[in-house]
C-alpha cells in the first residue's frame, strides 16, 4: 500500500516536472511543488541539495532529475529521507549506496570549495590586494576563525596585531 502511494506520488511528480518543462504552445506551466525547498528547514534544505547534486553522478539524463522542489515535497508530505533516498535509488537517480554517502560526498564538496576559496582570498590578501576582505593593507588575512566568519568570538581570529607587525598567520 504505502510502496504504491510511494510510486503514485513520485509518478505524479515526473509527470509535473516534464509537463513545467514546456507544453505544446511553447508557454511553461508551473510546478506544483514550487516553493517547497524555503519551506524545509536548513538542515533539511542541505539533505536535499545533497541528493539533488547526487543526481549528476548517475547514468539518468538531466531532464529526468528531480528538482530541489520536487524532492522537497517529498519530504514534506511525510517521507522520511531514508525512503525519498530509495525512491530516488529505484528511479536510478542516485548511485550512492545510502543515504549517508550522498550527505557525506557533499559536505566533502563544500569544504573542498570552502578551502579553495580561503585559498584564493588569504593569497589575494597576502599578494597586496584588500579589496573586498573588509581588511586594510597590512591587516592579516581573513582566514581562521574570526566571528565573522562564523568562528567563536575571541577564538584567535588573524586580524593583525601579531609579531610579525600586522603581517602573518601568527596568533596574538
């Protein structure tokens, strides 16, 4: 029973997504599950953008991808993300083998882009050029763990001040 209500309702939402994509007289329809993905909170909102971006490592074309609003609404009626994970698995849109490998593979990407990016902004910072950092000349770089950037307050963020003159990695 719950495995053909399961079926109806991702059905229902391929169908909706295919017919979002354009109907015959070239204007597009809405998809009903529009807006669901702001509805999640963010720890669920992470979950599926992780299955979401999970989506491009299999063997399914893009335009049979769930959206992030499709597979929110999974969620939000009632699916627990075990099970949208093997719904999505039984559709082959996922390779992973659960639920935990496709959370785990992204956050591994988001602190590879987090650690490329601090790499970029603490060498911009080191070659001479602030603009943009919200540092001065001379400040430090705007890595570590300043409250800015989400670290606790007083936790040894770089701002300056140490002995290399305001220059450096050193800790106060």
């Amino acid at each position: 029973m719950m495995r053909r209500l399961f079926l109806a309702l991702l059905g229902t939402l391929l169908a909706a997504g295919m017919a979002a994509a354009q109907t015959g007289d070239g204007t597009t329809t809405p998809n009903p599950n529009e807006g669901a993905f702001e509805r999640l909170s963010p720890g669920n909102q992470r979950i599926a953008e992780a299955l979401f971006q999970a989506q491009s490592n299999s063997d399914a074309p893009p335009e049979a991808y769930l959206s992030r609003d499709d597979i929110a609404a999974l969620k939000l009626g009632g699916e627990g993300w075990g099970n949208v994970f093997k719904i999505m698995k039984r559709e082959n849109l996922v390779v992973e083998k659960n639920l935990g490998q496709v959370v785990s593979k992204y956050q591994h990407r988001l602190k590879e882009m987090s650690t490329a990016t601090g790499s970029a902004i603490a060498g911009s910072v080191r070659a001479g050029n602030t603009r943009g950092t919200g540092l001065r000349s001379g400040e430090g770089h705007a890595l570590g763990r300043a409250p800015a950037l989400g670290g606790p307050s007083g936790s040894g963020g770089h701002r300056g001040g140490n002995s290399a003159g305001g220059r450096g990695h050193g800790k106060r």
